[in-house]
C-alpha cells in the first residue's frame, strides 16, 4: 500500500479507532474509501522496495 510517505508491502488489516484508542469497524464512507482504494493489487518493482525499505525495533523497559 502506498501512503504519503511510505509503502506498506505485505499482509495488514484496516480498522477503524475511538477516542480511547480502540479499534472499532469502518465507517460506511471509509468502508467504500478504502474498498476503492485496495480493489485492484499495487505493484512494486524490487528497486521501489529495496530503496524504502525499514525495519525496527521498539523495546520496552
């Protein structure tokens, strides 16, 4: 998935939140946003993901 900044390469789920910081369902016009957005496969060449590639590492002490 391609954001503003960034591109999500792999499994993920969409989900709403609250105020509480809780995941909720879509709401109708979000469901249809991102049924929109997603309902044809994004590629990507193997350059585009080996030049955004990231990975790390939260610890928690």
């Amino acid at each position: 998935m391609r954001s503003k900044n960034t591109d999500h390469v792999g499994d993920f789920f969409v989900c709403g939140s609250d105020e509480e910081g809780n995941l909720t369902s879509l709401k109708e016009d979000d469901l249809i946003a991102y049924t929109m957005l997603f309902y044809e496969p994004q590629e990507f060449t193997k350059e585009e993901i080996e030049e955004t590639a990231v990975i790390e590492f939260y610890t928690f002490e």
